[in-house]
C-alpha cells in the first residue's frame, strides 16, 4: 500500500468501484494537492459523483487505495474526517427540511449536524456564519427559511455551509445544476472569489459544463464511461480533442476572458434543407 503524502490531500490509487458485478468509476489514479482547484468534468454517468462520494469518505473503493486528508480509507474513522471536509450535493440539499433557517443552517455545520440543535452557539460561530455567508453575498439570507430560497440563493447557501468549518477540502457536486443564466454568472463569480484567496482550501468542482469553470481553476480530470480521458493542467487537458473524445461528439472549444465556452460543430451535410 502506497505511504500518504501529507501534501496530497486527495491521493487515489487504482481506485474503483463496483457494484453488482458493474464498475462504476476506475480504475482511477489521481492526486490533489495543497492549492489546487480541480474540476471533474465529463458527460452523465461518467462516474463524477462516484469518485466525488469517495474523496468525501461518503462511500470506500471495491478496489484501489484511497487516501483522504492524509488517511486511509477503511481504516480511518470517517467521523473525524468529515468535518475536515466541505461538501455540497443535491443529495445533501435534499435532506434539509424547508423550514430550516439559513442562519442556523450555516452555524450547524460547525457542529457537524444539520439544523440548529443547541439553543446557543458562541458569539464566534455566529459571526463566522455571517462572514461566510456575506463571502458568498448571501448575508441578507440569513434569516429566511431554506424552503424559500430560489435554487441559486439555495447553492450559495450551501457553499457557505461547507466552508463554515474553514475545511482543509471543498467538495462542490455540480453547484450550478439548475441555475439560470444570471444565477450561473453570479455563483461563478463568487466561486472566482473563492478560487483566487489564497487562503481558500483546495477545491473539486463537478460539472457538465466548461462554462461554469471559474477562472482561478488550475487543474482537471476528465471521465467518460467510469475512465480517465484526460488529467492534468486545465488548460492541457481542456482542448477540443479531448472534449470530442469525452462527449463522443466533435466539440469546439473557445476560450475568452478566463472562461471556456463550447458547442458542437456541424456535422457536414446535416441541417441542410433539400
Ligand atoms: N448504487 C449504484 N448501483 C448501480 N449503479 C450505480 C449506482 N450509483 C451509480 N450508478 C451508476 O454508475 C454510473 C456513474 O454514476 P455517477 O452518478 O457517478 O455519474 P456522474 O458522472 O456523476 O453522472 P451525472 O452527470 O449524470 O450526475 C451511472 O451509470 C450510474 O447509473
């Protein structure tokens, strides 16, 4: 078994999930340091939220070692793990009740609970609350119920939520899943913010979508069918080619202003009227 690194704070080793004889994700070796921000981009059921669910110590590898923060899975104990690991999901959204009050929302996860559960947090914790909040320009959500929020005032809750316990890894599944345009540009201009403090933890994106890349992200990993495409640099990895490759399309890839744009070049021939 592979000794971990203390600079690695993701280290994956031939790691693999399988679940009723079929693989999932892998075998995938991939590692993330100290202050880098990745992205995991690759088309529906590639396997992004598998290998997600496993660097949030949520789910261990059929096979392959992987190490988190520093320890190994399976052999760690997950609950001291977990607070050192920021985490937003659609499933994690989901299990929160819609009277749930942002400010408390946000406190909680200092504690490690969701919802409010003490009758008073220090002074510290709430102002840290609020400081989070404000980062992500939701402050003036603070006392409304989560169930009132639009989806996008939802996410930049959320994030603020898992970077409430200043985590040592930020783990964002799909952030601007269902957003609008306007919500989109605005989540991905805090998560720029985000990304160019140099005090922010490292940071996994998943997407579908290079446009929500925010400029400051430095590396990527690309999956298709559970497989590695391409990883590395994100300006190596990110090319037309390897895009065509992963969505099985011949995609073009523009960049502009530190954002990625792409679409799908015609195919000669088609759309033609007869
Ligand atoms: N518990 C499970 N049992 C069987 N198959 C599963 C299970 N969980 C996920 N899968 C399958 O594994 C594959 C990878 O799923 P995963 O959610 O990791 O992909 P993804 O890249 O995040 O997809 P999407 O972009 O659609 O969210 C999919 O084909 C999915 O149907």
């Amino acid at each position: 078994m592979p000794e971990p690194d203390p600079d690695l704070l993701i280290h994956f080793t031939d790691v693999l999930i399988r679940r009723s004889g079929v693989t999932l994700v892998g075998p995938v070796s991939w590692q993330v340091e100290l202050d880098e921000k990745w992205v995991v981009l690759g088309p529906n059921g590639a396997g992004k939220t598998s290998l997600l669910r496993i660097a949030a110590a949520e789910v261990h590898p059929t096979s392959g070692t992987a190490h988190v923060l520093g320890e190994v899975l399976g052999k760690a104990e997950v609950a001291e793990l977990r607070p050192r690991i920021g985490l937003t999901s659609a499933a994690l959204a989901s299990r929160i009740p819609a009277d749930e009050k942002v400010s408390d929302l946000v406190v909680s996860a200092g504690y490690g609970v969701l919802g409010r559960w003490r009758e008073q947090y220090d002074a510290v914790d709430t102002d840290r609350a609020v400081d989070t909040l404000e980062s992500l320009g939701a402050e003036h959500l603070a006392d409304r119920n989560f169930g009132t929020l639009s989806e996008g005032e939802r996410k930049r809750v959320l994030i603020a939520r898992a970077l409430m316990t200043d985590p040592e890894l930020l783990l964002l599944d799909e952030p601007a899943a269902g957003l609008d345009l306007g919500g989109r540009e605005e989540l991905v201009a805090r998560l720029t913010d985000l990304a160019q403090d140099p005090d922010s933890p490292a940071t996994v994106l998943v997407t579908h979508h290079v446009e929500e890349i925010p400029p400051g992200f430095t590396h990527c990993l690309l999956l298709k069918e559970g497989g590695v495409v391409a990883q590395g640099l994100l300006d190596d990895v990110l090319t037309s080619q390897n895009l065509s490759s992963a969505f099985s399309q011949s995609i073009a890839l523009t960049k502009d202003d530190g954002r990625y744009f792409a679409r799908r070049t015609r195919v000669p021939g088609r759309h033609r009227h007869r």
